[in-house]
C-alpha cells in the first residue's frame, strides 16, 4: 500500500470516525459524553499514526534486514508518546476514569489497527515478489 493510498483510506476511516463522535456528541446536548478536549486527542493520535507509518515504510523501502527493527521501533515510540500525552492530560484535567480510557484506547486502537493493517500489506507485497 503506497503512502497516497493510506493516507486517502486513513482520512477516510478517521473522518468517518470524527462523523460519528461529532454526531454522538450533538445529538446528547445535555449530557456530555465526549472528555475535554477530545479533539486534540484525535488530532494528536491522528498526526502520530501518520508519522509512525511513514517512518515503517522508509524502513521497509530501506531493505529487509532492518525493516523489522524500524517498524516495531516505530511503534513503540508511538505508544510512548501516546502514554506520555495520556500523564500530560490527564495531570492538567481531572475527567472521569473510564469515560477517558474507552475514548482514548477505542481512538488508540482504531488507528494502530488500521497502521498494522496497512503494514501488513505491505509487508505481504514485499514477500510475494
């Protein structure tokens, strides 16, 4: 899977997902279901799947005796900073605990599921040729 195509079938998927969060959170006006600032967790996990997935693909276009190194590296350090912005949130705002870590893994895994995924693809290419 080329880089233009992931990010086309990414915006896609996440926009759909955006769509239905949006939509969960305008139709219950009075209740709040959605943690302060969702949408920064969404932008940030959202530019941090991307960077996470470019830099497994120069490692997979690199050769494969170093690809499954940078891939695993690289998420990894996407879980890391993932785990750092979730103690960085949640020391400045006080949010309910499970209310956070449905919202915050379903986003999590939404994306790396759709990054392994795509890695896979490629990873199967690579070995069929």
């Amino acid at each position: 899977m080329s880089f233009l195509r992931f990010l086309v079938i990414f915006a896609i998927i996440s926009t759909v997902c955006g769509v239905v969060f949006y939509s969960v959170e305008s139709l219950n006006e009075k209740n709040v279901i959605l943690i302060p600032k969702f949408w920064v967790i969404f932008g940030f996990l959202f530019f941090l799947t991307l960077i996470a997935y470019s830099v497994s693909l120069f490692g997979i276009k690199k050769g494969p005796e170093s690809s499954a190194f940078v891939i695993i590296g690289a998420i990894a350090v996407k879980m890391l900073f993932a785990m750092g912005f979730v103690l960085a949130y949640l020391l400045k705002i006080k949010v309910e605990a499970v209310s956070f870590a449905v919202q915050f893994f379903s986003l999590y895994f939404l994306f790396t599921a759709f990054e392994v995924y795509a890695l896979l693809c490629n990873l199967r290419h690579q070995n069929k040729t």
